[in-house]
C-alpha cells in the first residue's frame, strides 16, 4: 500500500517537472508607444533574429512587416472548412431524402435542390465559422492556463519586444543596446 | 465677415469630429470601461435588475402555465394559427439583426465608429437572439420532443423535412447564434486579458484568467487573429442577410395573399436592421450614461445610427409601398382584399400605428438638432420598436384572420399568458444584458484604442491635440 502511494507521488513530480514551464531567458525591452517598437522590431529582424515577439495592448498596424510574419494561413482553413460544410449539408439533404428513405412531400422532386440551398449555406458558414475560430486558437497556443505576463500593462497601454535567448544569433548586450536606443523605457534581462 | 473668416470656418467643418474624447489616453480607456466590473452595482442597477427578474418571473409563470396546460392558453383559433408568439419570435430575431451588421458590415466597410458600440450590440444580438430562441420551442406543444426537429438517426427511420421553411429556421437560427457567439468571445478574449491583468483579487484574477485562455498580446497571435476576425465579419454578413431572408420565408415560401410576396427578404433584412439599431440606441443611451462611458460612446455614435434608422426607415416605408402598389397591380382580388382589409378592416389600427412609428416618426431624423437630442432620439427609438413590434403582428394576423373563406373568418385577441410571456421575454433579454455589463467590459478596449487619435503618438503626451480627429 505504502508503495503503491510513493509510486503515484513519484508519477505526479514527474507529471508536474514535464508540465512545468521552461522559465524565458532573453531580453524584453518595455516601449510607451508603438511606433519606437516597430522602429525595435525591424532592427531585431534585420539582425537575422527569429525568435522573437512583440507584444501589444492592440494590433499594431506595421508590425507584422517590422517583424517580418507572414500573411496568416487562416483563410485556407475557412476555405477548406467551408467547402466541407457545403458538401455536408448538402449531402445530408440528398442522402436523407433521396436515398435513405425517398418520401413523396407534396410530389416534389426527392432531390428539391433550390429547396436546399438555404440549409446548404447555414452548414457552409457554421462549418467555416467554427474551424476558423477553433484554428485562431490552436495557431495562437491557446488555451494557455499559465501564459507568461512580461508585464502587466502589456494589455493596457505598454509594448514589449522579447528576444529569446534560444535563438542562434542572441547577443544580450547588443540587443538590449539596441532596445534602449529605439527607445525604449525599460529593458530587462530575463 | 472677411474671408479668411470663412475659409476658417469651412476648413473646421472638413475636421471630422473626434470618436473618442481627445484627452484620453490608452490607459484611461481601461480604467474607464473595466470600472463599472470593479465597483459594486449602484442602487440603479439594483432596480433595473429587480424590475427584468419580476418582468422574468411574469414570463416564467406564463411559460408554466403554457407548457403545463398546453397552447390552448392562448388566444389562438383555427384560422389564426399563428400569431403573438411568432410576431414575438421574427421581433426578436430583427433586433438581433443590428449587432451583427455593427461588428460584422461596418467592420468591412472600415467603419471606425463602430468600434465603440459593437461589443454592447453583439451583446444584445446574442441575448436577443436566445429570447427569440424561446417562442418557436414553446410553439411547438410538445416542448420536451423539441429535438426532433434536428435530423439525427432515430429508431422511426425518419428524417426531417428539407423542403419546410420552418426547418430552415431552425438552421438558421441555430447557426447564427452559434456564429454570433463564437464572434463575439474571439473578440472578447483580448479585452478579458485586460481584465484579468488588473485584477488585485485572486479569485477574480483565476476566472478572467481561464476566460482569457491565455491571452498575452503577442503580435504573432495579433496577426493571427486580425485575419480571422476579418473572416468571421466575412461569414456573419452574409449570414446576417440570409438569417431574415429565411425567416421571412416562413412566409412568403406559403401561398397566403399578404405573405406570399418575393420583397420578403430584403423587407424583413431592412426592418431588421431598423428596429436593431433603435433597441442598440435606446440601450446606450441609458448604458452610456449608467456606466460612465459617454467619452466613448459619443453624440456621433449616436447620430450615425440615428441615420442609419431613418435610412432603414424609408426602405421599410417604401416595401409598404411597394406591397400595396403589387396587390392592386396583380389584379388579383384576394390580394387586393388583403391589403384593403390591412389598412381599413378591423385591425387597420394596428396597421396605422405601424405606419407612424416606422415611416412617420424617423423622419424627425432629418434635423440634425433631433439626431443629436437624447431624450428625443430615445423617445423615438422606443416609438420604432413598437412600430417594428406591431409590423410583425400586422403581417401574421391581418393576412391570416380572413383568409379564402368568408365563413372562416375570426378575430384573434391575446391572451393574459401570451401578454405574460411577451413581458417575460423583455425580462430576459435586459437580465442578461444587465449581467453583462457587471461581468464583461461594454465596450470593445483593444479596438477603441486602435482608432484613437494618439495612435501616432503614444500614451497621448505631446502633440496629438493638434491632429484631432484626423486619424478618426
């Protein structure tokens, strides 16, 4: 018995040491207004850094070129979810009432396809709709249950650049140099 | 005057007005609409709660009674089958209708002055939306079988009728407040990290923590999301459209003078439309001023829906028009008769009274002084949802009480339990809207500071006041 309850705390420090986080190292560089961040974020970009984030109370238009990110792939999502949903709905409609139990109503046709169009487009923006949403959250690591707060006015009225000490071409003194010329408020070292 | 004088004052009128109040910084916005989240209700409150729990309970009881003894509480008869539970239902549904076309259809025509006011108006779409949700389920009798009117695989082998209007409306109706929801939260999420941020209670810190999902602001995330808000705006517009489009197939798919007309769905889109955006005026009018927030939801907030009523106004006017120039021009005398007996016969005041509220009243819009009054533009916003109300009525009723058959001919008068659930449903819709704006902030943060004016230039120290509203 004894050993059977040593056992299991021995599998929950390990289930706990697997699920606790990798604590940041880096440099984060505090900013009071966007438009120094986005003048940061292009420097650390042109350095070859790629890991590294910006973060901001509201999309900061311009970023996404200061930082160098790619155009979002969401829309294939929607797409792809979309076309399915169509085929869904409407196949429902056919196989339900064509093939798995033809029923004279009113002596319409079994495939009444104008009949159809109107649940074939509920199913198509449902079925694109969730998967778009469902995709923003998988793509944004959400949910995240212990997200890492750099600062606490992040979403109020601060930005942040962090440059992860993880990337290859990290040079804490150069990059918090950097961060404090383009005017930054507050670096830190992580 | 000398004319630098005027060309003064013509250049001031090309400055647009400024959306936010221009002294406001980044961190006033947060402050401002999480302070009602953080202080105790006031007595106010208190009291519009009390009054939606006993207008709820009213409901409630009528519900009961409804469900306990069956619709035979009703004033229903065989030849008005349908009427103040589905007059209820489409007047529910169309209220809806004006926070979908704020987030979604002014977001795609980058309407900036839509940031402050969305949040509130999906609010209500959503609240309006489960209150619709109501009548149709207790409509069916048998509530508790109410599931059958999914398709799913059933022992009876039996699938649902494709080919029914009304299961479109299920679909419909179905779909859009899952879209509506889901539209919503997604933008939600920012704004309760903002909330969970500032939050010195742990307990508190916990909920909007979970709420959030973990929003950090990352502008990886941030572009992530920019896209799919953009599409979702892109998947809610046409749904929004078709949503009343197929409800107003409900009637006019029939073969019933009165309802069976092809201007039913862009008519049903444009009252929609006009009685949604009088229920978003006669909220925030009182929200605005409740909550504090009159620096963000401003005059010119106001004014431009009170423009978008009087411009939905007149195409519901003219669909008026319109319906009865075709019922003379078809030369059909059951559609004739129809009309004729909506305007003079025994409910012709329910039809006059539609006509002043909805085609009369709005056009008061055209002065700017009463477009920017806030007693009056109040005052009308409630005359329009009573004309939007009675529309409804006036369509099911008139064109049903006096069909092909003299002798079948009857009156239809409500019933204490349908005016119960009807009163009911008012209590619903303002007790979650009152809970939502306790728990939840009213206004959308993370988008209001995307257009204000010190975009450019920071937390709003030097140099934006020159600039203005230029940016809005």
């Amino acid at each position: 018995m004894a050993n059977s309850m040593a056992q299991v705390k021995q599998v929950i420090t390990q289930a706990e040491a697997h699920m606790a986080k990798k604590p940041l190292k880096g440099v984060v560089g505090i900013f009071s207004e966007p438009e120094s961040l986005k003048r940061a974020a292009a420097q650390i970009r042109d350095k070859q850094v790629k890991e590294f984030d910006a973060f901001t109370p509201f999309p900061v238009h311009g970023i996404e070129e200061a930082m160098g990110l790619k155009r979002s792939f969401l829309p294939w999502v929607t797409f792809i979810s979309g076309l399915i949903g169509c085929a869904a709905g409407l196949g429902l409609q056919i196989w339900t009432s064509a093939v798995d139990w033809p029923l004279n109503v009113g002596g319409k046709p079994f495939v009444s396809l104008p009949a159809f169009i109107p649940i074939t487009f509920e199913c198509t923006v449902l079925f694109a709709g969730l998967a778009t949403a469902g995709a923003l959250i998988a793509v944004c690591k959400l949910p995240n249950m212990n997200p890492d707060i750099l600062h606490p006015d992040l979403t109020n009225d601060k930005f942040a650049l962090f440059v992860s000490a993880e990337d290859p071409s990290y040079r804490e003194t150069e990059f918090s140099d950097l961060l404090k010329r383009a005017g930054a408020i507050d670096v830190r070292t992580l | 005057m000398s004319t630098p004088e005027i060309i003064l004052r013509n250049a001031a009128q090309l400055v647009k007005e400024p959306l936010i109040d221009p002294k406001k910084k980044y961190a006033d916005v947060n402050n401002d609409v999480c302070a009602p989240l953080e202080r105790l209700p006031n007595f106010a409150w208190w009291k519009a709660f009390g009054i939606a729990n006993v207008c709820l309970l009213i409901g409630l009881t009528a519900m009961g009674l409804t469900i306990g003894t069956g619709i035979g509480q009703w004033g229903l008869n065989r030849t008005v089958g349908w009427a103040f539970d589905i007059t209820n239902f489409v007047f529910w549904i169309g209220i809806g209708h004006a926070g979908t076309l704020i987030s979604a259809i002014l977001f795609l025509f980058r309407q900036k002055w839509r940031t402050s006011i969305n949040r509130s108006a999906e609010a209500m779409t959503i609240f309006a939306v489960m209150t619709a949700g109501l009548f149709p389920l207790i409509h069916v009798g048998r509530q508790w079988m109410a599931f059958w009117l999914f398709p799913y695989p059933n022992q009876r082998d039996l699938w649902v009728n494709f080919r029914s209007p009304l299961l479109w409306d299920v679909f419909a109706v179905s779909t859009y407040f899952t879209i509506s929801l889901v539209f919503w939260y997604i933008g939600l999420i920012p704004d309760i990290a903002s909330v969970r941020d500032r939050a010195k209670n742990k307990i508190r810190k916990l909920i909007y923590g979970i709420l959030s999902l973990g929003w950090t602001g990352s502008a990886r995330a941030w572009n992530h999301y920019e896209t799919a808000y953009m599409l979702l705006a892109g998947l809610s517009t046409p749904l929004v459209l078709s949503v009343h489009s197929i409800v107003s197939f409900d009637f006019a798919v029939s073969i019933l003078p009165g309802w069976h007309t092809t201007i039913f769905p862009p008519y049903f889109v444009a009252g929609a439309i006009f009685s949604g955006f009088a229920m978003v005026v006669t909220l925030l009018v009182i929200a605005r001023k409740v909550l504090g927030l009159e620096s963000y939801i401003r005059l010119v907030h106001l004014e431009n829906m009170n423009k978008i009523i009087m411009l939905t106004g007149m195409m519901v006017g003219y669909a008026y028009a319109t319906e009865f120039f075709t019922a003379w021009y078809s030369a059909n005398e059951y559609e004739r008769f129809v009309f004729i007996n909506r305007a003079f016969g025994p409910y012709g005041w329910s039809y006059w009274t539609m006509v002043t509220c909805n085609v009369l009243i709005p056009q008061l819009f055209w002065f700017k002084k009463i477009r920017r009054s806030l007693s009056i533009m109040f005052v009308i916003s409630i005359f329009v949802n009573i004309g939007m109300w009675f529309e409804r009525f006036v369509i099911i009723v008139t064109s049903l009480h006096r069909d092909f058959l003299p002798s079948s001919w009857s009156m239809y008068k409500p019933s204490i339990v349908e005016v119960g659930i009807l009163i009911g449903s008012f209590g619903m819709f303002f007790t979650l809207f009152l809970l939502f704006c306790r728990v939840l902030p009213t206004i959308a943060m993370s988008e209001v500071k995307g257009v204000m004016h010190g975009e450019q230039h920071g937390t709003g120290e030097a140099g934006h006041h020159a600039s203005g509203g230029a940016h809005g």
